[in-house]
C-alpha cells in the first residue's frame, strides 16, 4: 500500500522513518481483531492511528468511537464505557447504553488507557477476553463484539510497578504495540509541518503566510518541542496572528519559545545519525568494533613483515601477545564509563561533549572483542589450537593462556 496515499487520506505530514514504520505497522495490523497498543507522549498525534487501523479493517463500515478516559470523571467511567439500568444510582433516571454497546461491530478507541480506575481496568480486561460486559446496577451478562485499540503517553510499566496499572491488562492491550516519535526526533518534518500550519492558518485568517530566516529554521529543528506537534502548531497559529511582518527571524521566534536553551545536541546528533543511516546506538558501537577489528588487522599484518625478515617465530609470537596487552590497556575504558558520544566517539579530553541527554549505557572493551576472535578462530579449526594461533598471529602457549584467562570452551 501506497504510504504516501494514506498520508493525504488522513492528513500525515512528514517523511520520518519512524513514522514511516509506525504506519506501516499499523496498515500490516488493521485487517485483524488484534487488541493495538498505540505509545508516545502528548501532542504526538496518536488520534490518527487508531482511525488507519478502522478504516483499513473489515470493522470499516461500523462505527468507530473515540473516548478520552481521562476527561471523564471517576465516578462515571463504568456508565459511559458499559451503561447504567435505570435507577442504578442518584442521577440515573433512564437506562443508558455504553460506548461499548453502541460500538458493537465496529472499532473503540481508548484514549489516556492509564488513566482508568483500576476497577473499571478489571472490567475492560473481562471485555477483551470474552466479550462480556455488566451494565452498572445490572445482573444480566451482555455481549459486545468491538475491537479495542488503547492510548497512552504513560510508562505503563512503571505504572504497574507502582500497582496504578494491571499488568494482565497491559500484556492483553500490548498485542501489537505501535509507538509514534516524538517531534523533536523527526528532524526534517518539522520544517513541513510548519510550513504547513502556516498555509492552513494563512488561508483560515486571509492573509499571506508566514515564513522564517535560515536562523529561525535552525531554532525549529533543535528546539526540545515538550508539547510535540500540538505546540507547534499553536505556536505557527500565534505568529500567523499577531505578527504584523510576515517573515520571522530567530529573535521573534524565541519570544514564542520562552524555554528555548540554545542548539541542543540530542537534535543534532539525530540528525547526523540519520544521514548515515544508524538506526540505533547500537549500530555505533559496531562502528567502533569495526574500527579496533582494522587496528587489529594492522597490529598482524606488522607482525607478518616482521617475520618475514625473519627472527624466532615464537619471540615474535610472544611480542605480538604483548602488543596486543599493551593496545587493550591503551584502549580499554574506565569500568564504569559508559561508551563515548554517539557523534564523537574517539574524542580526546579537549573536545568535551555537554549537555547530552542520552548517553549509550552499553559498554564493550577490547578484551571481549578479543574473546569473540578467538572464539571465532577455534570454531573456524574445529577446536585445533595450532591453527587457530596461527590464524591469530599468537603462539600456541599464549592461546592456551587466553583460552583459560576468558574460560573458552
């Protein structure tokens, strides 16, 4: 399916890889009853999700209900979601159909999921498992058939931790879990959405649209954005408003921004991230073990010269053990130190990075890489220690050494 295609049915700007994947996830998703999980913080857009998944579904031409649960008062909930008998409680003069009665057929989006009572969770959890309900006051078993698709901007597993959230509930929603970035993670999609705003303003208000300054642009893309796409559209709203000049530079951007702190490196190295493709953190580190493989590569191919030119086989061997001790005390980080910098990882201590706020916490030394090679070339021989040495650059005796300093079966 056509991503592009089902941008424009539902109005999606932006091109983000992780939108991108949360999309396709969601179109892969919809022709089943699975229950979705949809995650990500406030003004994301994670209203456009569950609307993908009904519309894409054979659920399509029955109704489709969105309720925000945490607009609704506690002591209401289980009417509004499930119904009342008459008569049931001071107020409750007529009986009255839930949500997930009227739904039945069709598709239930749950907003703000987490801020349900834990004992109206008990009762959705028994909705999801076998489609029965108890209208409040009522003793008769109802039925529903509804495919339910929940939202939150909460860490729901902190949440169960602290007993806010059932986590026989959170397992039963988790289905299929979809998570919508952020906006400040989208890089080049806030200067769309901008411009987009601001023409959809311009033509609300009649009046020309407003643009930015190199400068003002360069604000956008490293500003945190707490409130995601919700603040800023409501900021590109303000501007189109008041501002009687129609070109913004980054002094008139920043009284709309009042916590703007300055070029944030967490936004730049994203960006640089995605123009080379490292979809993870991870994908560093293998950049950094890459890089010590091809220092290990030219500590053998110097120990090969060296035999060449001839010398006791077993003095180089034992010269080629000590080098490769002396490279790992070099290089080997401080235990506690988590890996370096995504953007600069071989950073001396003149160039220190500030003011990150994520910091890689896996941690690799040159003495697992080196376990990993030798591992590698035992398996490669078939568990011949000659040749696995040979193969390494080492003497037999230094193996044998190696093998029992890292317990290597």
């Amino acid at each position: 399916m056509d991503l592009q295609k089902v941008k424009q049915r539902f109005g999606i700007i932006g091109n983000y890889i992780g939108l991108n994947r949360a999309m396709e996830h969601a179109i892969m998703v919809a022709p089943t009853d699975l229950s979705v999980l949809i995650t990500g913080e406030s003004g994301t857009g994670k209203e456009f999700f569950p609307k993908i998944i009904h519309q894409y579904s054979a659920r399509k031409h029955g109704p489709y209900i969105a309720v925000n649960c945490g607009a609704i008062p506690e002591g209401t909930i289980d009417s509004e979601l499930f119904g009342h008998e008459k008569g049931s409680f001071t107020g409750a003069t007529d009986t009255r159909r839930g949500y997930f009665d009227v739904a039945n057929g069709g598709t239930i989006f749950l907003d703000e999921v987490a801020d349900l009572p834990l004992f109206t969770q008990v009762r959705l959890l028994r909705v999801l498992e076998t489609g029965e309900f108890l209208k409040v006051g009522s003793s008769k078993v109802e039925k529903t058939n509804v495919r339910v698709i929940a939202a939150t901007n909460v860490d729901i597993p902190k949440a169960i931790m602290e007993g806010k959230f059932r986590e026989d509930l959170y397992y039963r929603l988790n289905t299929v879990p979809i998570h919508i970035p952020s906006l400040r993670d989208r890089g080049d999609d806030i200067l769309l959405l901008f411009r987009k705003f601001a023409s959809d303003f311009a033509e609300k208000y009649r009046m020309p649209p407003i643009t930015l300054t190199d400068e003002a642009r360069n604000i956008l893309l490293t500003y945190n954005w707490p409130g995601n796409i919700r603040q800023l559209k409501n900021i590109t709203e303000q501007m189109s408003v008041i501002e009687q000049d129609r070109l913004i530079g980054a002094d008139k951007l920043k009284q709309y921004l009042p916590d703007y702190q300055g070029e944030k490196l967490p936004a730049l190295v994203h960006h640089i991230i995605d123009q080379k493709t490292f979809n993870s953190e991870r994908e560093i580190l293998y950049k950094i073990l890459f890089d010590l493989k091809n220092d290990m590569n030219d500590m053998k191919k110097l120990v090969l010269d060296l035999m060449q030119k001839g010398g006791d086989r077993e003095r180089i061997s034992e010269q080629n053990a000590r080098y490769i001790q002396r490279l790992y005390d070099e290089v080997k980080p401080e235990e506690e130190s988590p890996v370096a910098s995504p953007v600069e990882y071989r950073r001396g201590p003149q160039d220190p990075i500030e003011d990150t706020e994520e910091i890689v916490e896996e941690s690799l030394s040159l003495a697992d890489k080196e376990k990993e090679l030798i591992s590698k070339a035992l398996e490669k021989h078939h568990g011949k220690r000659k040749h696995a040495a040979k193969e390494l650059g080492i003497s037999e005796r230094t193996l044998y050494r190696k093998i029992k300093e890292y317990d290597i079966h």
